[in-house]
C-alpha cells in the first residue's frame, strides 16, 4: 500500500513539477515555456518545486557524471521563488529501452533524501512520456495524484523513436487522474490512441504574456543592437535546426521566393542540431543563421522581423508562433497540431500545407507584395494573443485544474479512511 504524503496546510497546493526537459546553460531554450508556466503558477500562490531528470551516457555513473555537469546547472536552479532539482539516470546501451523504470528509480532514491518533496499534494507531469509514466510510478509508491499533459514529441516523433513510448502514453491517457493537452490537436490525438477513453482530456494552452512580447518602439534601433540591416525586409523563423521542424521545405520554399524578392532575408533562431540541415542553410542565399540565444534575444529578433514563419512537420502549438503572433507579426504556418487553433487563415496570419514548398513560396509573396495586408494581418494576430491566449488567463485555468484533482483525490481518500474508522454495526436479527 503507498505510504501517505505529508498533509500540508487545506489551502495550500505544492505542486512537483516533473519534466525531462527543462533550460540549463548550454540550451537557455530548452522547454523554456516549462520554466515560464512554473514561475507563473508559483505567483498564482501554488507551492512548487520542480524536479528535471536527465539523462547520462551508458555505463557512466549518476553521480560523476552531475559532478561533471553541475557548473552547468547551478545558473538555472536559482529560480524565482521555487527550487529546481536535477536528478541524473544512467542511459541503457540498448538506444530504445524502457527508461521510465530507471527514472522511477532515480526519482525515488531523490524524493527520499529531500524531505520538502513529501509535502507533494499533486505531480503535475509534462509529456506524457516518459514524465507522465514516471509520475504514474512516484503514485504508486507515494499515493499522489497526478496531472499529466501532452506537449508533441511524445505524441509523434517519439513514438517513432522509442517502441515503448506508445504503450506508455495510452497507460498514461488511462491511469492520469487528469490528463491535459496544449491543444485541441493533442487532445484529439489522445482521443484517438484511447478510443474507448471515457474520461475528459482538458486543453491547457501554454498562453504568451503580450505584456512582454510588445512591437517595438523603434525597429531600427533593435536591429542595430542584433547587427542586421535596417533596409532589408527580415523573415524569422525560431526554432532547432532539426528535420520535423521542417527545414528543408523551409529552404526549398525559400529559395523560390528568394529567386523574384532579392530585398527579403531569412533569419534563423534556435539550436543547431541536424550537421547536414545546418549545412543546408549555410549554403542558401540570405540566409542568417544565428543560432541559439537566451529568450530575450528571442523577443529582439522578433521585433526586428517583419514577418514569421513556422514551417513544422510535426507541432504541438508552437510557443514562438504565439509570441510572434504577440509582437505583431503575421505569422506563417504549416497547419499541424495546433496551429491552426492561433491561426485564421488569412486573416491574423497563412496556413499552409505540411511539406508544401511552394505553397510556402506564395505565402512569402503574399506577404511581401501587400505590406499593408501584412500589417492587418499581424494587428489581428496580436489580438488574438491578447483575447484568447494571454498567459494570465491560461495560468489562471491551469492552476484551478491543478487544485481541483489535488481537492478531489484528497477528499476521495479522506472517504476511504473514514470508512475504514467508522464502527461496524452489530447484526439485528430480521423480524419472523
């Protein structure tokens, strides 16, 4: 039987956060949007505590290999009103085997040195797989109610890469005492995997604070401080260089524009992962390839562009097309996921087909020959972050999500051991 957490207080919600990706020095990027919902919940007046694992090579120990990696870490464990605990798994030397009981494992082992994490009253798990199945491992042993939600690798590309990752996220979708999506897209998908799934699967929107992401005042002065020219007319794109983020119909897409538009650049933003993608990119003309930058460089960028584009084979809900969209750029995108969700297409942005160059290529022209159509378009989009998609009102959602399953797993509990208290009535013998 699972031992019981320490109670705290009724009105208090300590929330473990538990993720495998979270932001560290040598990626600021990584699952920043984690990081960001985190810090807003905690100023909703939720207790949190985040708790990341990490991967280590084969055969390399725990233990040595977070000695090697703790400079790395200590910059972003000094958060704002929450500690971050970073725990490290030994990889198998099989690519594709079950990690989630070497996770539960580590994250046992953790739990019981940190005695603050029994105060745990709900583990809110992010990607279903493997955070949400070693979520559903830490209720067994400790009895917590669990959230889990599904943000997009684990719905596609992960599943394709790992044969357990599948069966993990139907247990997870079955078991969760709520299961959440970041759209309508992943909860759909969820739906599909678990046809016979008769509980509700909510949609939680990462949202974007359009109080940060504001047009700047000045688009000139931006881009003099990012080095670029202030005559060129400048297309972003954010995101890792990486084959489901659609780079080579990006580049494809690009160079049929770039052939009849020699006044229009293409900036790239985020990790370069993929050797022969990067390559691609180098060798098209116009292209910037800037690399990865911390997120306020990201909203520089983005002040500095006249138009975004997120060209993804594979997407949840973009969090870079949301703060685009807020900085008042129109936004292109592939209609995957939930894109189509931020984006009426033609009015606050362009909706295009996976993996169509050339309908990318006349989404670019529309763009580039109708700048006052361009503009509309982005006045709209920034509306659309500010009516339906402001990080207030997502936060604000999600926290009553995450307080109403502790409240309800709680009292079911409390029912349970009332039961079992209450006096057993002696027999009165029927009437003849």
């Amino acid at each position: 039987m699972p031992s019981s957490p320490t109670r705290s207080p009724a009105s208090t919600t300590n929330v473990l956060v538990l993720t495998p990706i979270y932001p560290w020095v040598a990626n600021p990027q990584d699952a920043v949007f984690v990081r960001r919902q985190v810090r807003n919940l905690a100023r909703a007046g939720l207790q949190c505590q985040v708790l990341a694992f990490r991967y280590c090579p084969p055969a390399v120990p725990a233990r040595l290999w977070r000695l090697r990696y703790a400079r790395h870490l200590t910059s972003c464990d000094d958060e704002a009103g929450f500690p971050v605990h970073d725990v490290f798994v030994s990889r198998h030397a099989v690519k594709d085997a079950d990690v989630v009981p070497r996770v539960v494992e580590a994250l046992e082992a953790h739990i019981a040195r940190h005695p603050t994490l029994l105060e745990t009253r709900v583990v809110y798990a992010h990607w279903l797989w493997p955070g949400g199945a070693a979520a559903i491992g830490l209720r067994r042993r400790f009895g917590w109610p669990t959230v889990a939600i599904a943000r997009g690798s684990e719905m596609h590309h992960w599943q394709t890469t790992n044969r357990h990752c599948r069966s993990y996220v139907q247990r997870v979708i079955r078991e969760s005492d709520r299961v959440l999506a970041n759209c309508a897209g992943l909860r759909d998908e969820c739906y599909r995997l678990v046809p016979d799934l008769e509980k509700r699967i909510d949609v939680a929107y990462n949202g974007c604070d359009p109080q940060r992401f504001t047009p700047a005042v000045n688009r000139d002065a931006v881009r003099r401080t990012l080095g670029l020219s202030p005559d060129a007319n400048l297309m972003l794109c954010c995101g890792s260089v990486i084959e489901r983020k659609g780079i080579r119909n990006l580049v494809r897409g690009w160079e049929r524009f770039a052939r009849v538009s020699p006044d229009w650049q293409l900036v790239v933003v985020g990790r370069l992962v993929e050797r022969n993608l990067v390559e691609l990119l180098t060798r098209t003309e116009r292209v910037i390839l800037v690399g990865p930058v911390d997120h306020d460089q990201v909203l520089a960028y983005m002040q500095a562009a006249n138009a975004y584009v997120q060209p993804s084979i594979h997407e949840g809900l973009a969090n870079a097309t949301m703060e685009a969209m807020a900085t008042a750029l129109p936004a292109i995108a592939t209609n995957t996921g939930g894109q189509g969700e931020l984006i009426a297409d033609g009015e606050n942005g362009l909706l295009v087909p996976v993996e169509d160059d050339a309908a990318l290529s006349r989404a670019f022209a529309t763009i580039a020959t109708d700048p006052r159509r361009a503009r509309e378009m982005g006045a709209l989009a920034r509306d659309t972050i500010v009516r339906r998609f402001s990080q207030d009102r997502q936060v604000a959602a999600l926290a009553a999500l995450l307080e109403e399953t502790t409240s309800e797993r709680h009292r079911e509990r409390d029912a349970v051991l009332d039961c079992d208290r209450a006096p057993t009535k002696a027999a009165v013998p029927a009437p003849l």
